[in-house]
C-alpha cells in the first residue's frame, strides 16, 4: 500500500512539475525569436536606407542630402514611432552615416 502511494504521489507531482518546465522552456523560446525577428527588422531598415542612397545616387549623381528627401522622392517609409533613424550627410558625394536604433517602449 505505500509503494501505492509514493507511486501516486510522484504522479501527482512530477506532472504537473514537467508540464510547467515545458511551458517555461516555450515561453523562453518564443522570447529568443522575437528578439531576433526585431533584430533582422532593424538590419532591413538600414539596408533599405542605404539602398535608397544609392540608387538617389544613381540617379541624380549626389546622395540625398537628408532622411525626408528619401521619403519624399523615392517613397521610403519609416515607422518613427518604432525606430530613430540618425541620418547624417557629410558632403554630395560621401555615402551618409546612418544609424537605425530600436525606440524603447
């Protein structure tokens, strides 16, 4: 009768006590690929700006002197209220610094 009773005991605890390692080890997965999803987003971002500078460049022989000329003549979109975009033009014929950061919400 005891054997019994540990059996069930352990029963009665070991499921439970797997089923939340299961959940926390999903939980934490589901954690890591939204970190890396935000991280590509902001890769593509900046290597869209650049593509955009240089196809201004292409086209009019001079990168675009600032970020609203891109958005204005060659359609690109930010979505300011996620990402701070640092766009600085040193000269006409110098690729610009850009800086694409992630807003902290």
């Amino acid at each position: 009768m005891r054997k019994y009773s540990l059996s069930a005991l352990l029963k009665g605890l070991l499921l439970p006590a797997a089923a939340i390692a299961v959940l926390l080890c999903f939980a934490t997965a589901l954690d890591g690929l939204d970190g890396g999803r935000s991280a590509e987003n902001l890769r593509q971002l900046e290597e869209t700006l650049r593509r955009g500078c240089v196809a201004c460049y292409a086209a009019e022989g001079v990168y675009p002197p600032t970020l609203d000329y891109l958005k204005e003549h060659y359609g690109l979109q930010v979505d300011e209220a996620r990402y701070t975009v640092r766009y600085t033009a040193f000269a006409e014929n110098l690729m610009p610094d850009i800086t694409v950061l992630e807003n902290v919400s």
